[in-house]
C-alpha cells in the first residue's frame, strides 16, 4: 500500500474559515502574530479502518516531530554563529598591536628598562 505520510498539511498566519469564531471572541488570543497554523486535510483513505490508526499516530506526532527539527535547525545556527565569532576573534587578535619594548642597553652593553 502507498505510504500514508503524504496526506496534504498547509500553514498560514491566519486561522483558517473552516474555525468560525463568535465576534466577541478576539483572534489575537488565538493566533499571536508570531503563530502559524497548521492544517491537515484527510481523504477517505486515512480515515480506512485499515489506515486509521497510522493516521492517529501521524498526527499526534507531527507536533514533536517539528519542535525537534526547529531545535535542530537553531542549534546548527548557533554552533555557525560561536564559529564565526570566534574567527572574528583569532582575526582582532592578530591585527592588535604588539607592546613596544622599553628595555634599552647602555654603552658598556648594561640593560634597563625605563619607567
């Protein structure tokens, strides 16, 4: 039988028209401006009491499914990020300026340092 991974699922901001909110419910307690929605569509054949099941635990899963591909995705960034800050590092420290020595000699061949 085909893989039954491949039902439809869209994202927007907005929540979609088929969740009709009385007026007096506000939006915004629902979808903050950084929120998505998801929504998956299911045919007749998920819904088969042969593939039923499998659908159930497609769904409940997709939520950890995605937060673990985010955590993923953000540590991958960060780990570029301390990389490239630390190149920028080696780089300021090669450019700094190295200390100009005051140890001087005298004529008979003596050091000292000035103060």
């Amino acid at each position: 039988s085909p893989s039954l991974s491949l039902f439809h699922l869209s994202f927007s901001l907005s929540p979609p028209l088929s969740l009709s909110l009385p007026l007096s419910v506000s939006l915004s307690l629902y979808s903050p401006p950084s929120s998505l929605m998801f929504v998956a569509v299911l045919f007749p054949r998920h819904t088969s009491p042969k593939d039923r099941q499998k659908t159930i635990d497609l769904i409940h899963t997709f939520r950890n499914y995605l937060h673990y591909h985010i955590k993923c995705s953000k540590a991958y960034l960060h780990c570029r990020m301390r990389a490239r800050t630390a190149a920028f590092l080696k780089v300021l420290n090669r450019a700094r300026p190295e200390k100009k020595t005051t140890e001087k000699k005298t004529i008979s061949g003596k050091t000292f340092t000035r103060k």
